[in-house]
C-alpha cells in the first residue's frame, strides 16, 4: 500500500518515511501542499495520506478541502499532522474533510494504530465497491435476459448485440452465471431416442440374420 507523506519539515519527514518504510509502506515523500496535490492528480495516487496542516504554499487542510471536492479522490483517507491539538482545531481539520488527526511530535505506536485504522477503512470500501460491481453486472445479465431476444426459427440460435449467431447455451453461459448439463426429456426419449435405439437393434438383428445364413 502507497502512503504519501506532505511534511515540510526535514526532521519530521524524515522520520515519518523511515517509520512507514519499516513497517512495509511503499512511501511517497514531498514537502509541500503543492507537491502532495500534483501526486495525488496522478494516475496511481496513494490511497492514504499523512499531511502536515501549516506548510508553505498550499497548507494540509487546504489539500484535503481540495480531494473532497473531486470525486476520484472521495476514497482518499487523509491523517492530519500538526501540533494545534485544540478541540476547534480538530473540528476545523475534520469539517475540511480529514478522517483523523494526530499531534506533533508523533507517538510511533499511536501513528501505527492510526495507519491501521485507514487500512481498515480503506480495505472495506475496496471490498464493498467489489460487491457493488458484482451486484451492478448481476442485474445488467439479468436484464440482458429478459429482454427480445432474435432466435433462428430454425437452429435456434441467438443474435447478439454484435450480430453473431450463438447456441442458446453459449449465450446463456456468457450473459449469466449458469453451467449446462445435458439431459433428455421424456418427450424427445420417445420420440427420438427411443425410435433410434429400435432402429439399431433392428440392424443388429439384420446383420446376424445375414450372417447366419452364409
């Protein structure tokens, strides 16, 4: 997991990226608000971000005020650094979009509980957007199926929406979660099957004739 990191101040940078990396983080380092901001308008941007509130140019809460307001970044779980720790300060990083809040200088075991939790977090949305989409194509197959459908009046096969021609199987298997097992019915066992098995006893029974009587 990628884990940015928008310090501006040398010391604490450097300790924050040592810790992440320790603890197995793939870690992304700039040193200000406007640095953190052209990152996370990357294709791959962190999934989580530790940012520092008072930085030069663009501040932390500046940043997070920003992510809330692009969808793309809606999933962005942010963990504010700074050493105001008032209860209106952590009212005002919290109403600016900020998932939590940790004072400066940091407690490792406390940043690590705090990572933790953003993993969490973070691990149920992705698992949740899983379910979402499963349920989304499960619904668009459904629909697919109870739709007109063009079927041959003769082989039985049905157009798809790419103007080829499929088995009823085949289309089915694709458009829906289902596997066929292939059976006879007792209708096509007597009108079918039974005469076939009568006709093959029939030459059988011919052909031994036949060789007997040479």
């Amino acid at each position: 997991m990628r884990i940015l990191i928008a310090e501006d101040d040398a010391t604490s940078r450097l300790l924050l990226e040592k810790t992440l990396g320790q603890w197995g983080y793939d870690v992304t380092i700039t040193k200000d608000g406007d640095e953190a901001w052209d990152v996370l308008q990357s294709e791959e941007a962190p999934n989580l971000a530790v940012l520092d509130w008072m930085m030069p140019n663009t501040d932390g809460i500046d940043v997070c005020r920003r992510a809330r307001d692009l969808e793309k970044l809606q999933h962005l779980y942010i963990i504010m650094l700074t050493t105001r720790d008032t209860k209106e300060d952590l009212a005002e990083a919290l109403e600016a979009g900020a998932d939590d809040y940790i004072n400066k200088p940091f407690n490792r075991k406390e940043l690590q509980a705090r990572i933790n939790v953003g993993m969490r977090m973070l691990n149920l949305q992705m698992t949740l957007s899983k379910r979402v989409q499963e349920l989304e194509e499960s619904i668009q197959r459904e629909r697919q199926l109870q739709g007109l459908l063009p079927i041959c009046s003769y082989c039985k096969k049905i157009r798809d929406d790419n103007n080829y021609w499929s088995q009823v199987e085949r289309y089915i298997e694709h458009h829906a979660d289902v596997a066929f097992s292939h059976s006879i019915c007792p209708d096509c066992y007597e009108s079918v099957v039974k005469p076939e098995i009568a006709a093959l006893k029939s030459s059988v029974e011919q052909s031994k004739s036949t060789d007997a009587s040479k």
